[in-house]
C-alpha cells in the first residue's frame, strides 16, 4: 500500500492526478465563492420598502421597490406570528404593492423576480402623525360677502374685499379651529374665512357667535372693527359675539375710516386671496 | 547515471514543477477571488448607501390654497387624500382637518414599537 502511494507521489502519473486534483479544487472553490458571492450581490440590491399605516380599523401595507432589481413580494409576517402568502408579479424601480391587513404587519419577504431563491426580509416601518402646518401668515378674517345695507345713513354695495372686518393674525406653528353656533336669520350675510391657505371657511346667516380654539400655538387677534381679546392661547377657547346690528354699526364706522386703511383692508383680502407673499409680518 | 540517481534527479524536477503550478494556481485563484469579489463588495457599499438615504427620508405637511398638501425629498411633494397614497417612499392620508398619518423609511420599524 505504502508503496503504491511512494510510487503516486514520485512518478509522473502521481503528479498528473495531483495537478488534477489541485486544479477541481481551486475551479469548484473558486465556482462556490463565485455562486454565493452572485447570490449576495444579488441580494444587497434587492431594496424594498414597507410601510403600513392604520385605515379605517385594518392596516394599509405598501411595499414599493426602490431599486432597479424586479423582486416579488412572497410573504407578509404579521404581529401576531401569522403570515400571508402573497406572491405578487414582479415589482421593477418605483413600483408599489398594496394589501390591507387586519392585524399589524411587522415584516415582508421578498425574492428577486430574476432568482427567486435569492430573498430578503424587509422591516414594515411603523407610523407618525403630524400636524398640517399652514402656511406662516394665513389670516382668519370675519367678511361680509358682497349685500347692500339700507340704512338711513347708509346705502352702499360692497365687494368682499372692501369688507374684511377683522383678520386674525395667524402666527407661525399656530393651527386653530373655528366653530360656530347659535345661528339665527339675518338679512347680513357673514362669513368665517380663512386667506391664504385652504383652512376652510364658516358660513354665517345671522347674529354671529363664533369660538376661536388654538390647538397648536397662538392666535393673535388684529384689533380694528372687532372688541374682544388680543389673543388666544392653546387650550382655551374665545368667544365673540356679535350681532348684526353691532356689526352693520361697525360697517358705519368702518366707512369713516381713512381710505387708506379701507384700502389695506381690501389689499389683505387680495393678497390672502390669491399670493403667499405675506404683508403682515409675524408677531415676535 | 545509475537508476536510484536519475530517479531523484526526476523526483526533484516534479515537485518544481509541482511547487510552481501550485503557485500560479494560487495566484489565478486570488486574482479570481478579487474579480468575483469586487461586485459583491461594491453591492454592500451601495446598499449601505441606500440604506442611509432611507433612513432620512422624510415628510412634511402644509395647506396650500388647493388644500392640504404632503412634500417628500427631492422635490416630490403630492395633494393629500382621506385615504392612503404615496408620496415619494412615504405613504400617508388626511386623518382629519389638521392631522395627517403618514409611515416614512425613516420611521421606526413596527417591531421597535
């Protein structure tokens, strides 16, 4: 036995099988190394993100591909150690799949559309809620839409614009709701308005009582046609009352006024009508 | 020359050859290992990239005069709906007036909550 061996090493044959058996070696190490680096390229390029947010009691999930590898969603874990079988088609760059679950989802599988044994299992990002922000000088105005008042002193037709009453300065991270209540009949059509962003408006019939609520920040009240407080803080609510024949009174008044001031008046409707540009600077 | 002679005198010339075959394997091997190795390793630094860019990948909300209004990254921003859309990589709706949900690739994952 030794001998045959001796004579393996020594002799040319001996050589050849060693060369043969080196040469397998290094091809068949190298293909592994080659195989399980293709698979790990592969896979470090497979980029899918899940996200899921809570709609309506059940779970909205998306995942979109943000990469440039096709994949295909195979499986969705969810909290409660279930899963979901799902295999979609492939996803290509910037493609999204959406299901609705009923428990929390907390992870998907995905395998590439190319090699479906290459997968990887992506995190199902939780969510966050925040605060529509309006823009920083947005203005709540109380106006008068366009009407004629027949007063003994009185008799004009006014556009909106000459007939921004009140504007309440509306300051920056400030988020306010309007309510309205106790309406009755009033030949004076009001109106609750917000300029400069789309916060909605309040429509009024009558005698007017209306509440300003910050949620978030501070209101500041612009003091011109309108006796009340300067502001509103966070968690309190402020009252104004009014009626139309305080505010047709006001009007009177407000006709007196210089016309440059009714002229400011009327540019803040313009303004918060139509462009950002803000003209009245937040308070500091 | 006698017999015993010559065959060393062969014995050594194999294990030359032999050493010197071993040593141009190892070095085709390397040289392989590097080429096979390089994309791999070029695939982990981008996805560390990626990951990265995800991980600050964010949303903000604003009304607009069209209504309310959700801004991804890089420019992306989209009008937001009462139900679930996509902006950019992040998805969110309208929950009421001054509320939005959204979930971002910066956000926690679900199991870290």
């Amino acid at each position: 036995m030794s001998q045959i061996l001796e004579e393996l090493m020594t002799e040319p044959i001996g050589f050849i099988i060693a060369m043969v058996i080196l040469i397998a070696g290094a091809v068949g190490g190298l293909y592994g190394y080659w195989a399980y680096a293709n698979h790990v390229t592969l896979q470090n390029y497979l980029w899918p993100i899940a996200e899921v947010v809570p709609y309506k009691g059940e779970y909205f999930l998306a995942v979109i591909n943000t990469g440039y590898e096709p994949f295909i969603v195979k499986q969705i874990y969810l909290s409660n150690g279930s899963t979901i079988n799902v295999n979609t088609k492939p996803l290509t760059h910037n493609q999204w799949f959406t299901e609705t679950t009923n428990q929390l989802p907390i992870a998907v599988r995905v395998c590439s559309a190319v090699e479906p044994s290459v997968c990887t299992v992506a995190p199902v990002h939780g969510w966050s809620m925040a605060v529509i922000k309006p823009p920083q000088h947005a203005v709540l105005a109380v106006v008068i839409d366009s009407c004629t008042f027949n007063l003994t002193k009185l008799n004009i037709t006014k556009t909106e614009e000459d007939l921004v009453l009140q504007a309440f300065h509306y300051s920056t991270h400030c988020n306010c709701t309007a309510i309205h209540n106790n309406l009755t009949t009033c030949t004076c059509p009001w109106r609750l308005v917000w300029y400069g962003w789309s916060g909605g408006s309040v429509c009024y019939g009558g005698n007017l009582t209306f509440l300003i609520q910050p949620t978030h920040g501070e209101v500041r009240f612009i003091k011109h046609a309108l006796e009340g407080p300067n502001e509103a803080k966070p968690n309190t609510i402020v009252v104004f009352n009014a009626d139309c024949t305080y505010w047709l009174h006001r009007l009177e008044n407000l006709t007196k006024l210089p016309q440059t001031l009714l002229q400011q008046y009327a540019l803040w409707g313009q303004l918060y009508s139509g462009s950002s540009y803000p003209l009245l600077e937040c308070p500091s | 020359m006698s017999p015993k002679t010559r065959a060393k005198a062969r014995n050594r010339g194999i294990s030359s050859v032999f050493t010197a075959v071993v040593i141009a394997i190892a070095v085709v091997a390397g040289i392989a290992a590097v080429a096979i190795s390089w994309p791999m390793i070029k695939s982990g630094f981008d996805k560390n990239t990626w990951s990265g860019s995800m991980s600050l990948y964010k949303v903000g909300f604003t009304y607009t005069e069209s209504g309310a209004y959700a801004y991804a990254q890089n420019g992306v921003s989209a009008p937001l709906n009462d139900t679930p859309g996509f902006v950019g990589y992040c998805l969110a709706y309208q929950y009421n007036a001054t509320t939005a949900i959204y979930s971002c690739p910066s956000n926690q994952p679900d199991y870290q909550r």
